[in-house]
C-alpha cells in the first residue's frame, strides 16, 4: 500500500492546479450566473488533455489510470463543480459503458470524439416514474429488422439538450423485469428525438438538468451498447466508476469551501483577536480536514482498485455515501466560519453549498448506495418490492 503520489500524478496535480487557477476559477461565478458554461471553456478541458484520460490511446484517449482522472477532478472541483462533472462524464459513466461493453466498431466510431470534445454525452436512466427503482424504467425499445424503436421519456438528465450524444437506459421487446433492460446509444439529430426543456435546479446550474423524449426514434441497431439480458449487475458495474468521479467532485468542492473559510477566519479579527485564536474554531478546523483526508483515501481506495475505470460497487458506494455527506458537513461549516459574509452570494461559499448538496442524490442517493452496501455486508439480495 502506497500513500504517496508518484512523481508523474504529482506534475499532473500542479499542472491541474495552475490551469483551474487561469482558466477556470475567475469565471466559476459567471457560469453559475448565467447558467451556461460555454461550449468554447468545455473545448479547453478535452484540449487540455481531461476528456478521455481512463480511455486507452488506440481510441483517441489518454490511457491513464482512474485515480489520475481522480485527481484531475478533484483539482477543478476546488474552483468550478460543474467543471469537475464535465470531466467525470468524459472519462467515467456512459464512455467506460462503451469501452467495456460496446462493440469495437462503437469503440472506434465514438470514443476518439468524446475525447477530443467534438462530441458530449449524457447518461439517461432516470424516469419520472423510476428514480431508485430503475428497474421499473419504462422507455420502449422494440426490434424492427436493422434498427430499434424508441419511445418514452427520461428527466433529470445531466447535459440534456446540450451534448451529442446520450447513452439511453430502455426496456427491450417489453420483457419484464431487469433482464429487459439494456443501453442503447442515441444521437440528437435523430428524429423522434426531442429536448423538451430545463428543470431548474438548485446548484450546479452551469450544465442543465432537462428532459428527454423519445417518440418512434429510429436507431440503428448498431448503437445497442448493451443488449437486454446481460445481467443488470454487470450493465450497471459502469457507473461504479461515475460515482467515485462525482464523490472527487464533492471532495473538490469542499476543499475549495474549506480552503477559503481557513483563510478568511485566519484573517478576521473579533474581540480583538482572530477568531482562529478561539479554541472552538481551531476545532472546527481540525475536524473538517480530518473528514477531507477520510473521503480522500475512500475515493483513492477505489480509483487504485479500477479496472478499465470499473470501480468496486462496494467500494464506490462507500466513498460516495461519506463523501457527499462529509461535504455537505463541511461546506456548511466553512460558511459558519465566515459569518454572515460566508452567507452572502459576494463569497463562492454559497454556490459551493448549493452545489454540492445534490451529490447525496445524483448517480443514485445515500439510502440507495446504503442498501448496496448492506447486501454486500449480509451477503444476500435485500428485494424492495
Ligand atoms: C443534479 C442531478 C443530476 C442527475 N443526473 C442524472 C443523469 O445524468 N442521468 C440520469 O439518468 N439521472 C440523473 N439524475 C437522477 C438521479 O439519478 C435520481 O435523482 C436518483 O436516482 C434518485 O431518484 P429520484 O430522484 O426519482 O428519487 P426517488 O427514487 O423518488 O427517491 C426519493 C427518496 O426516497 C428514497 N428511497 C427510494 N427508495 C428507497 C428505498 N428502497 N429505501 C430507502 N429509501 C428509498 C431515496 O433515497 C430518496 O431520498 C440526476 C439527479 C440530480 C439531482
């Protein structure tokens, strides 16, 4: 076991480090304003090198490990989260589907793409009517000669109306139950194929959250990614790994609150001495790094365990369980530290909190990942229904 950062992650964290400084921290305020992150900002990541670092280079990627992307997102989150997200979509969740499951012509058609930015994908699970029950999705895709019929409706999708591509969760030929469902990948130019607008949310509002339906879509059977059938485990096993990516967001995110608030209360002087002269703040301050060091090695432990960027479900509903409550804990702390000015929209405290609340929900909630957690201890299937 090796707690130390090679020498090579080291050069990649300092060059991240100095990148998010110019490029990305003085317009974070901006993008969360107008609630638009530009195409032209999302170029620079994948020109930087970010998109398609988990991807081997025969398709276009950077063929690094998984706990490198870790630290490329955990150095962005600590100035922009929605920086940060765009990176985990490019290098974990709907991209490592396709290169663990896809098919080599797929592999070869998309991945480069995604590398280069040329093109953006979303994931598209969620229903209105199969949030945490996924396996009630009810998206149809029926078999017609050389190509599926889609239909249905999927909200709450990451990048929805803005990204090329989304890698759509569906029922196959109305069999029932998980062995119904398989991935299929849909471009957003096919017909059939409708944005059908924003939902507002509280944070992370540079990259919308919207709606999408499906209505008599043609897709070519050569965009089924994962055919129904495989086992549901395995269909999902991709978005270990997205989950581990999102918790390195939430851990970025609360560095940059806890970074900030040190510095503002090491500062500020009441009673005539900094508040960092009173015991009880140098304790809040304790605390909150020892729960930044905790979530690190959770999310390290499970990046270093990757497989082609498949992470370890347990391992990964650990980290992301802790992690975005430890940020939650930690970002509200690092605005009671800066006082009323912590709450004020003048310091990034605020869009920090509001951003980082949704990771006890996005890619599946705590009481979700609880359960996963508790089927691995008990070592038995824990039904719902
Ligand atoms: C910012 C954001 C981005 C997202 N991006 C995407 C995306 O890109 N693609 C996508 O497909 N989805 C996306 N989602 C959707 C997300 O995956 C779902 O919100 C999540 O799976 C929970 O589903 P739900 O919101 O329908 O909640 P529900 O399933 O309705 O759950 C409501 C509450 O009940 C609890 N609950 C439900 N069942 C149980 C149970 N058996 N035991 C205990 N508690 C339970 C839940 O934990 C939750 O607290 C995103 C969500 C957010 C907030």
């Amino acid at each position: 076991m090796n707690f130390d950062y090679s020498t090579a992650q080291q050069a990649l964290i300092e060059k991240t480090r100095a990148f998010a400084l110019a490029e990305i921290a003085p317009f974070a305020v901006k993008w969360d304003q107008d609630e638009h992150i530009p195409r032209s900002q999302i170029q620079k990541y994948a020109d930087a090198g970010y998109f398609g670092m988990t991807i081997p280079t025969t398709y276009g990627g950077q063929g690094r490990s998984a706990l490198d992307a870790i630290l490329v997102i955990e150095e962005v989150a600590r100035h922009c989260g929605i920086s940060g997200r765009l990176i985990v979509d490019h290098n974990f969740g709907a991209a490592i589907t396709i290169l663990n499951f896809g098919t080599e012509e797929q592999r070869q058609r998309i991945l480069p793409d995604l590398c280069q930015g040329k093109a953006l994908i979303s994931i598209g699970m969620t229903e209105p009517d199969a949030g945490s029950a996924l396996t009630d999705l009810r998206t149809a895709a029926t078999s017609e000669k050389d190509h599926y019929i889609l239909n249905g409706t999927k909200h709450w999708i990451t990048g929805a109306g803005e990204r090329e591509y989304t890698l759509v969760y569906a029922r196959f030929d109305g069999v029932a139950g998980p062995k119904g469902i398989g991935a299929i990948l849909v471009h957003q130019d096919m017909p059939g194929f409708t944005y059908a607008g924003r939902i507002p949310s509280m944070g992370v509002r540079g990259v919308q959250e919207g709606i999408l339906e499906f209505h008599q879509v043609r897709v070519p059977k050569e965009n089924l990614v994962v055919p129904a059938g495989s086992a549901f485990g395995q269909l999902m096993s991709a978005y270990n790994g997205q989950r581990v990516g999102a918790s390195a967001v939430a851990l970025g995110i609360a560095q940059g609150a806890y970074d900030f608030a040190k510095n503002y209360a090491d500062q500020r002087q009441q009673f005539g001495k900094r508040i960092t002269d009173f015991q009880v703040n140098q304790f809040k301050l304790a605390d909150m790094a020892i729960e930044l060091d905790a979530a690190r090695f959770l999310i390290y432990r499970a990046a270093s365990h990757a497989k082609a960027a498949i992470t370890d479900r347990y391992e990964s509903s650990v980290a992301k369980v802790y992690v975005s409550e430890m940020a939650l804990r930690v970002t509200n702390e690092a605005i009671q530290l800066c006082g009323a000015q912590g709450y004020s929209r003048h310091l990034p405290l605020e869009r920090m909190m509001r951003d980082v609340r949704c990771f006890t929900l996005a890619g599946g909630s705590a009481e979700i990942q609880r359960l996963g957690i508790a089927t691995k201890i008990l070592g038995r299937a824990l039904p719902q229904h």
